[in-house]
C-alpha cells in the first residue's frame, strides 16, 4: 500500500502548500478553508495507509513478481442480491420529496429508511436474503 | 445471498491449456437469486448496476439534446416566438443541468466506470456492492426528481446550471422549480459521492495479485484521480446547495447581502466544485481514449507513467483554479488563478504528445472508435487553445458572459462526454453484450457528429466576438448575428442526425446480433481476457500479470513483455515481429491461440 499512501499524501501535501501559498497572497478565508479541507482528505486516508504499510509490509498485490495461484483462496464475500439499497434509495427520494412538497412526505421516508437500515443489517448477520 | 468468492489458479502456466478446463469446473459461479425487473432492482453486481448508469443517462443525454435543439431553433430567428423568455431560462436551465449532472459525469464514473475497473484490476465486483446499488438508485431518483422539474406549478428552475445566488435566492427564483432541482442535485451528489469511495476501495484493494498500481490500465489510473476529485468537490456543492435551501426557506441569510451573507461565497463554493466538474467529466473520457488507442494502434501506449503522472497533475491544478470563472468579479487573486489556469495546459499538452506517439507508425485500424477518439483529439485541443485564451484575465474581460464561452465550453465537453464517451461505446459494446455495433453505422454517425460539431460551435466563437451574450433568448436584427445562428441551428441538427443513426445502430443490432465474440478487437487489458458479457464475478480464471496489458501478453507469449514506457519490440514487418491476430488478420476473436475463456 505504500504508492496508495504515497498518492493521497500527494494528494496533502499539493493541497497545504497551495494553501499556505493562497492564504498569504489572498486572505481569501472560503478558498482557504476548502484547500485545507482537500489537505485533511489526503493527509488522514494517506497516513493510515502508511501505517498499516509499515506494520504490513507488501500484499500481493503490491508485488510486480506475484502469481496468481499466490493469491488462492477466499478474496471476500459479496453480497449478489439485495432489495434494500433499493429500498433506502427509495426512502432518501420521500425525503427529498419532503422537503419540496410537504412535510407528510417525512412518514413514509422513515418507515423506508429504517426498514432499509433494519433489512440490511439482517440480511449482513443472516448471510443474505431475496 | 452471499457469495463467498475464491481466486482462480491458473497463473502462468499457458503450455498446458487444459489445466482450465479443471479450474472452470471448479469454480464456477453461478448467478443466483431473481430473474426479470427484480433482479434489475435487486441487483448487486458492478454489471448490472454500470449498465443500468449508462442507459439513464443516455436516455437524459438525449432528453437534453432535443431541449438543445428547440433553443437553437428558437435563436435561428433574432425575434422568434416559439419559446416565452421565460420557458427559454428554463430550457438551458435543464438543458445544462441534465448534461452536466446526469449525463456526462454518471454515464463514465457511474457507467463505464462501474463496468469496466473491475474487470481491469481482475476484481470479482466492486468493493462495496450494496453501497453500489445504493448509488445507481440515489441517482435514478435524483434524475427522476430533476424531470419532475418541467411538471410542477411555475415551471422548471430558470436561473441557470450554476444557480447563482441571489437569483436562485426566494425572491428572485420563486416557487418549486428551485428547490426540486436543488433536491435534485443533493441526491445526484450523494450517488456520486459513494460511487467515489466504492471505486477508490476497489482499485485499493481488490487488484488482483501482480497487478501493481503501476500496472494498472490507464483508464482504472484516470478514474482513481477522478475519485479522488468527487470526494474532493462534490461535498463542497452539496454543502452549497444546502445553504442555499436554507436561505430559501429558513431565513438564513448566507448568500444574500441584505442579512450580511455574500453572493460571492456561493461561486467561491460553486466553482470550488465546478472547475474540478470539468475534469471530472474530463479525465475519465481521457483514460477511454487511452484504452483505445494502443488497441488501434497495434502498440501499447506511449509514456505510460508520462501519462499517470499528467493526469494527477491536471487534477491537482484542476483544484486550484476555480475563481478564473469568477475574473470579472473584481473580489479575486488574478495572477495566482490566471497562472495556474495556464499550466494546465503543459500536463494536457503531454497527454497529446502521448496520444499522437501512440498512434505515430502504428498499424491503424480505422474503426468507429478511432475515428472517434481522432475527433475527440481535435475537438478538445480547439476547445483547449480557447480555454488557455479564456485563463487570460484582460481577454477573458472582453469575451466572459459571451457565446464564446459557450463555444469553448461546448468544445471541451462534447470533445470528451460525446465523441470520446461513444468511442468508449463502440469499443467496449462488444463486451457489454457479445454482440457487435455496425461499423458502417458507427461511420455515419462519427461523420455526421463531427461535421455538424464544427457546424454548430465555430459560429458561435464569432458570435461571441461580436458581443452576443449567453442565455439570450431574441436579439437585435440589425447586428448581423442571425446568419451566424442559422448556421449553429444547422449543425446542431446534423448532429441530431448522427445520433439517429446511433439509435438506428443499437436497434439493428439488437435484433440482428452479429456476435463478437470474447476479444474481438485484439485488446490488451485484462477485462478482454474475460467472456463476452462476462459471467457473474467475472473470472473463471486470470492470466498472469507481468505488464500493464496482460490480456495481449498472454495472447502473444512470442512478443516481449516490458514494463511500462519501455516496451521494445521488433518494428512490423522486420524479422520477430508479432504475427497480427483478432479483428485484422480474422484469426478468430479470442486471440492467436484459442487458449482465452470459453463461455
């Protein structure tokens, strides 16, 4: 993981000194704020990485000479179907709808969202559903 | 269900071909779950869900070309009534909006994205699968939410795609329209903001073994930096967009003057997402034509890491140069942002350099998709050159608010989102479906694209020197635009007709499949090694990977592999060279040695 720690500490390091640079020839505090913003989004993912790196060392992935038959065995579980994305996505529209067209809009929202949440949750313990 | 997913065993062991027979008996996976429309809203697989990305928003991109095509012939006559004033706001409103937001950026990040870096990084599916769907539904909803704009009380919103407050404020932008087409972009900016993670978790952590970052296809490099972009701007507008509901609705007082708020903060805010929006539609379609290129090049791509390193740089500029929209504000740094504005320019003129030494004495196979990457090169460099015009502070003083920037813009968006969004079309379809795209058709509909482009924009450029404004509906007789604007209303309609023969296209054939076959086009990344369309988690086996293109490797095993930039190889027709194979020589479309996936 060392280059994707080396990236999005680029990532920190380009965004503190266009900050710094901006701050002191503009005093602009919204551009500033941003561009230190953008500077956290890299420095703390960065950072994290860097340090499970160190304590890592390189995955398979990380190595140009790795073969696939290094790599056998269980990569992770995916889920291959699910209705409540579907469903959540269905509660955040209510929601949005709520705020355009009335409040009502909030009743069924809710009852979307949290049988989504509550679904999906199941279903990740249970190991699937639908 | 759960699918527990195992790697395959294959590796490097092309000599005995049937150890894959073994393998894919073993490691079958099969779907499972519903068929029809529930398995459509059920789905999970990076597949379905892209698939789904790239027919939305084709169908918006069409929605919005039609409202195009009724302005244009609205400004075909200085003094035509076919629209109201007010209709026209609303119609490049929309027509802005749905471009912008539902059509350019999801059809690469969310459609080809989706679709296409799982199987270049040899994962099974994305990262996040239910955290996916979630994101394909949040902008189905967001697209339907902006749709419902034309059909509520006062009509759709009309204060522009940038909303610039205080005339997006209440008193100013009355009514629905406003706040449904800011609820819009909330649920839109949310899609994207988790399609952003997905793909940055994906390209992370599910490469398969062997494939370095510096291995990885150009394409899967462009959309981690794009990612990286989303995160970076999208929270920025949505938070804009908030406020601004907020001021509309709650009293608040952020973004008008008249309660100590600031109009200029919602462009800084704006634009702090909006420029890198630009690039964000941009660099994606920038990694497609890189993908094709070597591909129809018969070469692999010229300065690899010359090309990665290019794209981070025009991202990273891309961030820091949002106020050059803002110039005429009078309230901004004009050297800092006029400057870095022109250095984006040296990092895209690489990616040209690398783009014409790609092509440069290769065998060039002049199919659709070259033809439409050739266009893409022509039309973003013309809308390039006026974008280093438009970072000129004094220059951009005389042309700002003009039709010039409505060329320039035009130029640089149609370049990437239309002419190299459809060669990514044309040249992955096959992989889509196992079905080929009519060649001849894709010819037509590249000519009259590419004729009627140049048609439509170049006037507008003139136009805009000649000091017609944007977002006008009727103009002056006596100033001798309306030729100008009859010849743009002309083009605009060629282009039309080139898309009806892209619907012509999809339609035959669907119902008369000439099929493709698993690597019909000799491809060099890994997602032409797998089956066409691939299977539910998409490998049954891989091959190993040495280079940045294993798929051709694996299909040549005489050709030397080099890593990136350095890849010497005899030139055709000298003594060693590759015997050509795949869609030129007829040899079959799985590759020279018939060792690739069987379906």
């Amino acid at each position: 993981m060392k280059i994707e720690s080396y990236f999005l500490l680029g990532v920190a390091a380009f965004f503190g000194l266009i900050g710094i640079i901006y701050w002191v020839t503009s005093y602009e505090q919204a551009g500033t704020m941003m561009l230190i913003g953008s500077c956290f989004l890299g420095l703390l993912p960065g950072a994290y990485y860097l340090f499970w790196h160190r304590r890592m060392g390189n995955r398979l992935e990380d190595r140009p000479d790795a073969t696939i038959e290094e790599g056998a065995g269980r990569v992770d579980a995916f889920p291959s179907s699910s209705i409540w994305p579907f469903v959540l996505g269905l509660g955040a529209f209510a929601t949005v709808l709520a705020f355009a067209f009335g409040v009502w809009f909030i009743f069924p929202a809710a009852a979307l969202i949290i049988s989504a949440l509550v679904g999906a949750t199941l279903e990740s313990r249970r190991g699937g559903t639908v | 269900m759960t699918d527990l997913i195992d790697t395959t065993l294959t590796g490097g062991d092309i000599g005995h071909p049937g150890v894959f027979e073994e393998v894919e008996a073993a490691h079958e996976h099969p779907e499972h779950g519903p068929t029809g429309i529930l398995k459509w809203l059920t789905s999970t697989d990076h597949k379905v869900i892209g698939m789904s990305y790239m027919i939305t928003a084709v169908v918006l991109f069409y929605i919005a070309g039609v409202l195009a095509l009724v302005m244009r012939l609205q400004l075909a006559s200085p003094t035509s009534s076919l629209l109201s004033l007010s209709a026209y706001n609303q119609l490049f409103t929309m027509h802005g909006s749905i471009m912008m937001y539902l059509f350019a950026g999801p059809f690469a990040f969310g459609g080809l994205a989706n679709f296409i870096v799982p199987l270049q990084v040899g994962a099974p599916d994305m990262a996040f699968p239910r955290l996916n769907a979630l994101s394909y539904w949040l902008f189905l909803t967001g697209s339907i939410t902006m749709i419902m704009d034309f059909f509520v009380r006062g009509g759709a919103a009309a204060f522009g795609w940038v909303a610039y407050a205080p005339l997006s404020e209440a008193t100013n932008s009355p009514g629905l329209g406003g706040d449904i087409w800011i609820m819009a972009l909330v649920l839109t900016g949310f899609s994207a903001i988790f399609t952003g993670v997905n793909l940055v978790a994906t390209i992370f952590y599910l490469r398969a073994p062997g494939m370095t970052m510096f291995r990885m296809p150009i394409f899967t490099w462009n959309m981690l930096v794009t990612a990286i972009l989303i995160l970076i701007a999208f929270p920025v507008l949505t938070s804009a967009l908030v406020m601004l509901f907020c001021d509309r609705h709650f009293g608040t007082h952020i973004f008008t003057v008249q309660g100590g708020g600031s109009p200029i903060l919602y462009q800084h805010l704006f634009w702090f997402f909006g420029h890198p929006e630009v690039y964000i539609l941009a660099l994606p379609y920038f990694g497609v034509v890189t993908e094709i290129l070597p591909v129809f090049s018969r070469k692999p791509v010229f300065g690899y890491k010359g090309m990665v390193f290019a794209t981070m740089a025009i991202a990273a500029l891309s961030t820091g140069v949002w106020a050059h929209h803002m110039f005429t504000t009078g309230v901004v740094l004009l050297p800092f942002f006029s400057l870095l504005s022109l250095l984006i320019a040296v990092p895209t003129g690489i990616k040209f350099f690398n783009w014409i030494g790609t092509m440069w004495r290769g065998q060039l196979t002049m199919k659709a998709p070259l033809l439409f990457c050739i266009g893409f090169l022509i039309a973003f460099l013309m809308g390039g050159i006026t974008g280093v015009i438009l970072a000129s502070p004094p220059l951009d003083f005389f042309v700002h608010d003009t039709y010039f920037v409505v060329a320039h813009f035009h130029q640089v968006l149609f370049g990437t989102a239309v002419f190299a969004g459809f060669a990514g079309l044309y040249y992955w379809y096959p992989k889509f479906f196992g079905r080929m795209l009519r060649d001849h058709l894709g010819k037509w509909h590249f000519w009259l694209t590419f004729i009627g482009f140049w048609i439509t924009f170049m006037p507008q450029y003139v136009l805009g020197l000649m000091g017609m404004p944007r977002r006008v509906a009727t103009y002056p007789t006596n100033l001798g635009w309306q030729s100008w604007n009859i010849a743009s209303t002309v083009g605009a309609f060629l282009i039309a007709a080139g898309f009806a023969v892209l619907l012509y296209n999809l339609w035959i054939s669907w119902r008369e499949p000439i099929l493709a076959g698993d690597n019909p086009w000799d491809g060099h990344t890994l997602e032409w090694f797998t089956t066409s369309p691939p299977p539910h988690h998409n490998y049954l086996h891989l091959p190993p990977i040495r280079s940045e293109r294993p798929t051709w490797d694996y299909n040549h095993p005489d050709a030397p592999t080099v890593g990136h930039g350095k890849q010497v190889r005899p030139r055709p027709g000298t003594p060693g060279a590759p015997a050509l194979v795949g869609a030129r020589s007829g040899e079959g479309s799985n590759g020279s040695d018939g060792r690739s996936t069987t379906r």
